[in-house]
C-alpha cells in the first residue's frame, strides 16, 4: 500500500492523530479532515485511494445520519470511491446499511490495529484494481459496467441505449421523461460515462426534495455569514459538476421561483453564491429527469413549467417505457437481481419457477424496476428453496390489471398502502422507510404530509 493515498474525516481531532500515526507507516499520504463540508474540495482537487469517514458528527450525535449523508455526497462526486466508515455506536444493523449505501467496508471504534489495516488494505486494492479495469478504451464495456446490468436491462431498452450511444459524446442538454423506478438515474449516469466528460465528476441533485430557503445554497454555494448556519464558504452542486456533468432529479416540481433562478444560471452559464456578489463560471453538461407532462398542468403540479426553461433542458428529450410495457424483460431483470441478492446474502437461491415468472409478466409493476429490485430482495432474503416460487414472492392484491381510468387514484391508494406497511415495519425510522422505498428522506416527508400519515 505504499503508493496509496487516504483521506479521514472526523470532527474529533485525538481520532484523527491516532489514525494518521497508525497509517502513515503502511501507506504513502494521509490526509485529515474535521470539517466534512470541505469533502467536495477535497474529492474534486484530489485522488484517493480510501476515504475513510465518521458517521456522526456534531449535529447528530449516534444515529448516523451524518454519515449516510455525506456517504451519499462522496458517491455524486466519485461513485467509484471507497469510503469506509466508523463510528462508536455501530451495531450489525447500521453496518448492513452502510454496505447496502454503498461503503466499502464498515470499522467499529476504537479499532483494533490489525483489523483497521486490514480493511484499508482490502478496500485500497480494490480501488486499484478498478481503476486497472477502467482503463479500457472500449467505450462500449464502460457503459455496459456502468448501467447496462442493472435497469438497462433488456431488449425493449434497445432504442434508448442506440440514443444515449449517438448523443452522449455531445453536449447536449438532456431530458429523461419516465415513471418513477424506471432508471432515469442511470441513464443518466450511462449519459456521462459516455461522454467526454466521464473523468470529471458527476453529482446528483433531487430538486425536488429542496425547500425555497435551501435552493440557492445547494445548488449554487454560500459564503461564511450569509445565515446563521454558515459557518465556512461552500461551494454548491453547479460548482462540484465543473467540467462534468450535472442531473437534476425530479425537475418538474421546481416552484416558479426556483425555475427563474435555475434559468439565469443556464443562460449566463455562472453562479453567485448565497452572500457574496462574485459571479463565478460554470462548465456542465446538464441532464434533468421528471415523471410529469412538462407541458401540461396537473392537480399535483398546478402552475405550468416554464416554457423558455424546458427550451434550454430538452434539446434531446429520452422517454423510458415502464416496466408493463416490458414483459419480455422481466426475466432477465429478475434473473439478475436473484444472482445480485443470493450472492450478497449468500442465500442458495438459483432460479425463478415458471408459474412465479409467468406471474411477474402479468403484475402492472406500479413501481417499475425498484419495485422488482426490492420484491426479489425480500424473496431470496426469505425463500426455503433453491428455487423462488409464488408462495415466496408478494404481489399487490390492490393492483389492477388495467383500469387506466382509476389508475391515478389507485396508485395514491397503493402509495399510501406501502408507506403504512414500511413505518409499521420499521416502527417509524424515517431513515430506513426512505431507503426501503427508494425515496430521499424530503421525499417521503412530502408523501407523510399529503397523505395525512
């Protein structure tokens, strides 16, 4: 390990002089950090090996919350980074979770010495060997590691992957139209890997989880003093995508004001940050996603988007089918997340039975290719067998066939139905609810607050 570089974030500086002497004799640079804010500087000026972070820092003293959420951060910036994190208050639980958001390994403190190195070691290898593995020009297999084997999947996904081929060397302002679940993400992501931009960084934004007062800062950064928790200069996603790209999430339920200040950074191709009078440039290539009629107003959306914003955001506009519409799919989706999950929960489940198939292709999947994801979760999570049958899977019974007149209500139903069912299961941690339904934690707070939950 001694050509690796690591970097340690954590607000208690005793943590990390004991770290930063323990390592500095194993590997070749170690950087620390107590202020987590700073990670995005960080990331975008350097190169590391292992990122290793606390999940609790001042704000929130042991649920780690802290640390799933700046977890998140480094993921945008470098969905490649190995980041293992630690804590005092870490239990098998919150270690399970951090694996499933992706952290590369999980240290409980105080450390033992041999187990600390070992885990850095392992997650520093793997980092290296990725990026061996990166290093191929075949621009193809890049974005068939990066999204082909995930919501991509399939045949009837076909034309979408032809466009994303022709119009992702360009720098074409890009709109993904689709249901929620249907991987908009990662079309999003595969849109950047194939771009001329795949080695700066990418950030993921969900707009529509942002509040007016927060808006303006995350998106375009804030000085030190600008309101009360300003503590330092930061700077916002606009910034972190410099050079790269940027997606913006759930763009259809930006309010007008938020619209007009979003549309004079895309003209003026520049930020002000919250606080300050300095325009700084900015050079991203811009991908936005929505499951709403742009065009149209809605009970749910009741003022109309602006017209001379979604000019500048679909210069090319993707539409992704649902999963109904896919039934030839299915299979291989299936097939897919029953190897994913039997391997990681090291489950001897190897193959769907017929009847259940033939049912999968029957379900309207209200909830896309996520909804598919989770409910084969479940069932290898739970099957008795080597074969995952009916009695192992379940289906909504409130689900119509096809009623495309009531379909809107009945969705809201079933939403409804899902989110009691999860705050039951989870005895109300909105933080584990959000991650079972696939929903940001400002998401499933709208929901709680529409439905009267």
């Amino acid at each position: 390990m001694q050509d690796a570089k690591l970097l340690i974030v954590d607000d208690d500086p005793d943590v990390l002089l004991a770290a930063r002497l323990l390592l500095k004799r194993h590997v070749g640079a170690v950087d620390i950090e107590k202020n987590p804010e700073k990670l995005p500087f960080l990331l975008n000026n350097n190169r590391y090996d292992a990122i290793v972070l606390d999940m609790n820092f001042q704000r929130d003293v042991s649920s780690g919350r802290e640390g799933f959420a700046w977890l998140d951060r480094i993921l945008d910036i470098d969905p490649k980074a190995r980041v293992i994190l630690f804590t005092a208050y870490g239990d098998v639980e919150m270690a399970v979770r951090a694996i499933k958001a992706g952290a590369a390994d999980f240290v409980l403190k105080p450390w033992q010495n041999d187990k600390f190195l070992e885990t850095i070691r392992g997650a520093v290898t793997r980092k290296q060997e990725s990026d061996e593995t990166d290093k191929s020009p075949d621009d193809k297999q890049r974005l068939k590691r990066s999204a082909g084997s995930v919501s991509i999947i399939g045949s009837a996904m076909r034309s979408v992957l032809e466009t994303v081929e022709r119009v992702a060397p360009t720098d074409a302002n890009i709109l993904i139209l689709g249901e929620n679940g249907t991987g908009k993400d990662l079309i999003a992501r595969a849109m950047h890997e194939q771009s001329n931009r795949r080695d700066k960084p990418f950030v993921s934004v969900d707009v529509g989880a942002l509040t007016e007062s927060l808006f303006e800062s995350e998106l375009f950064g804030h000085v030190k003093g600008a309101f009360t928790d300003a503590r330092d200069d930061r700077a916002g996603r606009f910034e972190e995508a410099n050079g790269g790209t940027i997606f913006l999430d759930e763009i259809g339920n930006l309010t007008p004001a938020q619209q007009a200040k979003l549309l004079t950074v895309l003209q003026q191709r520049q930020v002000t940050r919250v606080g300050s009078n300095k325009a700084r440039p900015v050079d991203v290539r811009l991908i936005c996603a929505t499951n709403a009629n742009l065009n149209e107003q809605s009970p749910d959306r009741p003022v109309r988007f602006r017209q001379d914003l979604l000019y500048r955001i679909n210069t090319i506009e993707l539409h992704l089918p649902p999963l109904r519409e896919r039934p030839t799919d299915i299979g291989p989706l299936a097939d897919y997340f029953l190897k994913k999950y039997a391997k990681q929960y090291n489950r001897p489940v190897t193959s769907l039975s017929p009847a259940l198939l033939a049912e999968m292709k029957q379900y309207r999947w209200p909830g896309n290719v996520r909804e598919l994801q989770h409910a084969i979760e479940r069932a290898v999570i739970l099957a008795q067998g080597t074969t995952l049958e009916l009695t192992d899977f379940i289906f909504r019974k409130d689900v119509p066939a096809a009623s495309p007149v009531n379909e809107t209500l009945q969705l809201e139903d079933m939403e409804r139905q899902l989110i009691q069912q999860a705050m039951q299961k989870h005895r109300g941690s909105i933080t584990d609810v959000a991650r079972e339904l696939g929903l940001s934690r400002q998401a499933l707070y709208r929901r709680l607050e529409k439905f009267g939950l």
